[in-house]
C-alpha cells in the first residue's frame, strides 16, 4: 500500500441563516450522503474527524460522536473533534489523513460543521476573538473585523491604500458565487457598490468595509478519505499530491502583519513536495475571510512579491476565466463561513471540479486545485494540493 490518501466522496449543505439548523441537524445534512457519495456502506467507516471551532457558538460542544445520529452504523467507531480556530475542518482533514497512514484505517469520514447565526452580533464578535492573542488583542475594535483591520492598516501604510483591489477581489468573488448552488449571497453586487461606503456597505474596521468581510453563516460539509488500495476500486478518486501545515506565533505584535509569512511557508512547503510551480496550478480556493487576507494570500502563493498583490486582480490572472482562478466557488466572501465547515468544504469543492463535477462552477479540465485554509489571523496555515486521478 502505499502512502497516496484520496478523497472518494463528499457532501454539502447549504450555506447561510439556516434557522431551523442546530449543529446537529447540521451534522445529519452531510454525514449520510458523503458516504453515499463514495459508494461504501457506513460500516466500512474505520474513523471519524469532526472539525469544529465552537468557541461559544453553540451550546451543543463534543461533537464527535453526533455523526452517528444520522447514521447509526456508525456506532462504535472511533470518533475525534478537531479545533485550530477557522483552519478546524482542515485540522480535521490532515488528522484523518494521518489515521490513514498509520495503518488504523483504510476510511475516514470528515464533517466540518459550525452553527453561528443564533447569537447577537457583540457576542458573535467576541465569540471569534477566540481566535485571536486574548491577553494583547481583546482590546481590538471590532472583533475579528477589527484584528483584520489592523492588519490592512498596516500594509496600506508600507505600500499605499489598496481599497481599490479589495473592492475588485470582494466583487470577483461575489460575481463567481452567483453559480455557487451552497452560497449564503449568490449576488453580483459590482466592483463600484464593494468600492465607496454607503448605508449597505459601511465602514466596519477601517479601511475594511462590511463588503471586505465574510458573512456569519450556519453550515456544514463532509469528504470520505480512502487509502489507495481502497480507493482504486471506486469510482470517484482525487488524490493528495502534497499536503502542508505551518502554523505561526498567535499575538500581531510578535509577526510582521504586512505578510503572511506562515502562509507563504505553507504554501512553498507544499509546492516543493507537489515538484511544480504555483503557476502549474488550474485553480485555488483560498482564505478571504476578509478581502485583504486573499490579496496578501496572492503574495504567499507566489504570485507577486510582497506589496505587489494588487497586480494578481488587476490583469485578471485570478479571474473565472484567468490563468489560474482563484475562488471560483465565490470564496469564504460569497459562499460564507461556518468556521468548522470551511476547510472541509474548500477540500470537498476542490474535489468536484477535479472531478468534473462542479456544476455551473466548473472549470474547463483542470488538473492541478490549490486549497488554502487559514485558522486566524495568519496563525494556523493549511495548503493542499489535489490532482485529478
């Protein structure tokens, strides 16, 4: 056997304001039609990750074993929750990856999931500044808005106001999430509404606007892994060319917040491991959990060199129909971000196009996918690249 892990199934829910959703109802939308999707019975199941960051979010915690609800075959398997903040789905993919190469299983059941709407927005806020250095950055205007607003700050001050990126990056991804069928805002809202401040579009955390950050969003997402031996006998087959984790210090005052520099060891890391260039990719679905951490993602990726991200929206390389699209399933900006869910559902969009099942989403051939999924600010850094089998 060799060491080749793949993914061979996957589900979706919607994402959005999903009122009637607890997080295990969540759980119950995903958990059967994955394994359904993957053409195995639920007792072929040798292992279950669950990724959820929680951090008051939902009274409901210790999650791992409400896969099982939905699917009672499941019972007695073993089951772990994974957390590193908004990087827990992909925790949770790379934990179930390991269980694989250790010999423990040969499949593996991922759901992220994450229910975030139920509460008021102060302690929405609050509740992500989980996410972030407490003891130096709970003073932070804002919440998570405010930490992401520093950090936009900070590199406007060393390379000059870049507003008018974020708006072209905020409306590239609004426009791709129109085909998005999972999307919580499937809306072409325009380069010039994500541009100027209005009433709809107020200044949140300056210079980010209320249309350079991701929505609050309930939602959740499930991909079954297979070994390779396993996975030769089905019929749906991505396999994980490289994988790649760095994570960096937690407090801003400790990193220089002009560039995600564990990100862009992550993402060198992964490339080395993969033997191609970043170009070489057909797509990627990276972290927008607000538009400047994507334009500073382009600079991690390799795209351009520090300060010069701008250039990679401006001459269209990352469009739907550029050189290397990035985000075509609207990204965290249009899709939403249930913080559980998004790495899983990254890794399971990133599996439909290479598998040419992506819908009114779907790319011309590719090959090659990127995935990149970012647990706060900069801290936690996951890159994978998939391939098409």
């Amino acid at each position: 056997m060799s060491d080749d892990i793949y993914i061979v199934g996957w589900a979706h829910s919607p994402f959005g304001k999903l009122d009637a959703a607890d997080l295990e109802d969540l759980t119950g939308l995903v958990a059967r039609p994955a394994i359904e999707s993957a053409g195995i019975a639920p007792d072929d199941v040798d292992g279950i990750f669950f990724g959820l960051f929680n951090s008051g979010f939902s009274r409901q915690d210790f999650p791992s074993s409400l896969p099982m609800e939905s699917v009672a075959e499941l019972r007695y398997k073993p089951a772990v929750r994974c957390e590193n903040a908004c990087a827990s789905g992909s925790a949770a993919v790379y934990s179930a990856i390991d269980f694989i190469r250790a010999g423990r299983g040969r499949i593996a059941l991922v759901v992220g999931a994450e229910k975030m709407t139920g509460l008021p927005g102060q302690q929405v806020g609050d509740n992500l500044l989980g996410a972030s250095h407490r003891r130096s950055e709970s003073d932070i205007v804002g919440g998570f808005a405010g930490v992401f607003g520093r950090i936009a700050q900070s590199y406007f001050d060393l390379y000059g106001d870049q507003s008018d990126a974020l708006a072209m990056i905020a409306a590239k991804n609004h426009l791709n999430g129109v085909d998005n069928i999972y999307a919580q805002m499937r809306r072409d809202v325009g380069y010039d509404f994500c541009r100027e401040v209005s009433d709809k579009n107020p200044m949140v955390a300056p210079p980010l606007k209320r249309m350079d950050c991701s929505p609050v969003s309930d939602g959740a997402a499930a991909i079954v892994l297979a070994d390779s031996d396993t996975a030769k006998a089905l019929a749906r087959r991505v396999r994980f060319r490289a994988t790649a984790q760095v994570n960096d210090l937690l407090p801003l005052m400790h990193r220089d917040s002009t560039m995600l520099g564990g990100a862009a060891r992550a993402w060198s890391a992964a490339l080395q491991s993969a033997g191609i260039g970043v170009r070489e990719l057909s797509f990627a679905e990276v972290h927008d959990c607000f538009t400047i951490a994507e334009l500073m993602t382009y600079e991690a990726m390799g795209l351009a060199p520090l300060g010069q991200g701008a250039s990679v929206i401006k001459n269209g390389l990352v469009a739907a129909d550029g050189a290397l699209p990035v985000n075509r399933s609207g990204g965290l900006k249009s899709k939403g971000h249930p913080i559980g869910a998004t790495g899983v559902s990254m890794h399971a969009l990133a599996a439909m196009q290479l598998s040419g099942e992506a819908g009114d989403l779907q790319l011309p051939g590719p090959s090659l996918g990127g995935v990149f999924n970012m647990g706060g600010s900069g801290v936690a850094n996951y890159v994978s690249i998939l391939e098409a089998a």
